[in-house]
C-alpha cells in the first residue's frame, strides 16, 4: 500500500492511499460529523452528513477515497449549508423526546445536529409524521420507529455481522421504515437475536428491553461455551445487569451471541445452586463441599469395586476452563475410567 499526501483544512495528512476521506481525516483528530458510518461495516453514504468539499466538489467522505495532492474543506458556507439540510431532513419527524430516552447523552442525533446547528423554527412548520405503534414483540429489543434516522447501519449489520439478513429498508418515500419479510415483528422474523444491530444503533430506535444503566463494570469471559468471548459484565445493586463485548478480545472483537449477551438471568436467579445437595430420606438437603465430595468418594469406590474401574465415566464441561477440564480427565484416568467427555460441542 503506497501513502500519499492530502490536504485537509490546510493541514498536509500523509496516508495510506486506499483510505477514505473520513478515516483520514479521524485518523489524524480531524472531526467530520457522520451518522450512517460505522468502522466496524462497509460504508453506505446514506445520511449525507459527512459532506466534505474535495477539490471543490461535495462528497460523501465515507465513500469518497483520498487522492494525491487532494485539498479538502471540512467547513465552509457551502459544506454547512448541504450538511444543515440533510440534518433538518433527518430531525424533521424524528419525534425526539430526549429526556425520556435510553440513548440521551450518547446519541448520535444529538452530537451531530448540536455541531452542525438546526433551525427550530424552519423544524416545526416542515414536520408532519404521526406517531408509529413501537414494535416491543421481541424479548430483549425494543423498535422505536419514531426514533428511527434511516440510517440503515441495523441492515448492514445484520448482512455482515451475523449474516442473518432479518432486517431491510421497506415501503417508500415518508412511509420507509426497516422492517422484517412481510413487515412481522421482529420476534416472529428470522432474527436470531444476537443484538449486534442493538449495540450499533446510533439513537434510541434500538433499545435494550431491560434499561437498567450498570453502575460499574466487570471485566471477564463469557462462561457459556467453549469460544471464551471476552466480555463486560455491567452490575447494578450487586447484580448482573448488562453485558457488553469486549472489543480488544481477540476471540470475539466485541461481538456475541444470544446467549452471550442477553442470558444472565441465570446469575442471579433464586433457584441457581449455590451450595451440594444430599438426598437424605429422599429430599435434598444442603451439605458442605467436604461432606459431598466425601459421598461421591464413597459411591465412586463402591461403583469400582463392584464393576471394575471401566464402568466409571465422567462427562465435563465446556463453561470450565482448560485447566479444570484437564485436571478432570487425569481424575478419571487416575481412577483407571477412559471413558471421559466433555460438552464443548455446543
Ligand atoms: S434518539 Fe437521540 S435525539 Fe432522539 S429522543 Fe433519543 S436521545 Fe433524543
Ligand atoms: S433502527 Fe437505528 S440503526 Fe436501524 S436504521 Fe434506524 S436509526 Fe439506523
Ligand atoms: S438481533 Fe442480530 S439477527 Fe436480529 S435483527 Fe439484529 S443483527 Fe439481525
């Protein structure tokens, strides 16, 4: 990859040359408002609001590749004036009710209409949309329809995160809205509820059904199998109340998968077992790690004695870790039992 030499805002940037205008410029701390990109996916050029003047041309900087000897204005009457436009267009029926919203304070909408600047006034005579039933069919996310900027970056997700393709853009003109085959809700799509649209939403249109803000965070590895994805565990009142990938895992780049990701109720459930049971006169009673591995010690030699060592056999777990599992199968091979599983092959 050759790097070449641009000009942005009168700066000389030396890049590589298969860039965009947008990663140029970020790259080198040079802020162009956007709202439709998302580095994790392929650019869209949708919401025109990272209009740049290249050359004396207006161009989207998340499509448009840098050029030698290229000059770049991120500001100007005429870059203001087409970015101001296409954010009025975006804020117009966007039935914003900040206070009240999940995303307030780590909105997209807001960071870019507050830096390019609206007219209120111009705003309230253009908006016309009534308000849209919000789609809460789905157990962990809420559509907000009327929060929704079009951006499309829940589409793109979807085809190339976990290449399920649940979601597109359907219906025209002011009645466009994302929506499943046959506009069902999005429980009864194909949607397999991996949430990665969720966490890339960049306004309250996609929600976490539980809202519960954590007040610090854990970090740790996903127990549910054998990929070892690297997590955050968000905690409030001393339980488990969000989880969210770990973007510098290598396993997973902060991507997760349904149970990953929504299913911690387990954590924190009354009816988890936090102590050995011992059926005694046909009930289980609570006992002591000593006591129970003492039983199972007792029951494993009365097993040994009676049908030889073969007849022992022990199914391990992919939630532990490597050390564990290996530990496991030297106790069963210790035993004289070859036959060890384990259940990684979920
Ligand atoms: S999506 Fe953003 S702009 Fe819209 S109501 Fe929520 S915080 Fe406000
Ligand atoms: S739901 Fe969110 S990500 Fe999807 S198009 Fe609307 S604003 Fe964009
Ligand atoms: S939760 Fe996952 S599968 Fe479902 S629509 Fe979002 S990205 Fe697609």
């Amino acid at each position: 990859m050759a790097e070449i030499q641009l000009y942005v805002d009168g700066r000389e940037l030396t890049v590589e040359d298969s860039k965009t205008i947008l990663e140029a410029a970020t790259e080198n701390g040079v802020y162009i408002p956007h709202l439709c990109h998302h580095s994790d996916l392929n650019p869209a050029g949708i919401c025109r609001v990272c209009l740049v003047e290249a050359d004396g041309i207006l161009v989207p900087s998340c499509r448009a590749p840098v050029a030698a000897g290229m000059v770049v204005k991120t500001g100007g009457d005429l870059v203001n004036k087409a970015r101001r436009l296409a954010v009025e267009l975006l804020v117009v029926n966007h039935h914003d009710d900040c206070l009240a919203c999940g995303k307030n304070n780590d909105c997209k909408l807001q960071e870019v209409a507050r830096y390019v600047g609206v007219d209120k006034e111009r705003l309230k005579r253009l908006r016309s949309r009534e308000l849209r039933p919000v789609d809460d069919s789905h157990p962990f996310i809420v559509r907000d329809y009327n929060k929704c900027v079009l951006c499309g970056i829940c589409v793109r997700t979807c085809d190339e995160i976990p290449c399920v393709e649940a979601i597109d853009f359907s219906f025209r003109g002011y009645d466009t809205k994302i929506s499943t085959l046959g506009d069902k809700p999005l429980q009864e799509s194909k949607c397999v509820s991996c949430g990665e649209c969720l966490v890339r939403c960049p306004v309250g249109a996609l929600l976490p059904k539980n809202g519960a803000q954590p007040a610090y965070e854990v970090k740790t590895v996903c127990s549910y199998c054998g990929c070892g994805c690297g997590i955050y565990l968000g905690v409030r009142d001393g339980k488990v109340a969000r989880v969210r990938g770990n973007q510098d895992s290598p396993v997973n780049d902060g991507e997760l998968c349904v149970k990953g990701r929504f299913g911690y109720s387990y954590i924190n459930h009354p009816d988890r077992l936090t102590t050995p049971l011992i059926k005694r006169n046909g009930k289980f009673e609570e006992a002591s790690w000593d006591e129970a591995l003492e039983l199972v010690t007792e029951k494993f030699q009365e097993v040994q004695n009676k049908y030889g060592a073969e007849s022992l056999g022990g199914l391990s777990s992919a939630r532990a870790t490597n050390e564990d599992n290996y530990l496991f199968q030297k106790l069963l091979r210790s035993l004289g039992s070859n036959s060890v599983d384990h259940c990684a092959r979920l």
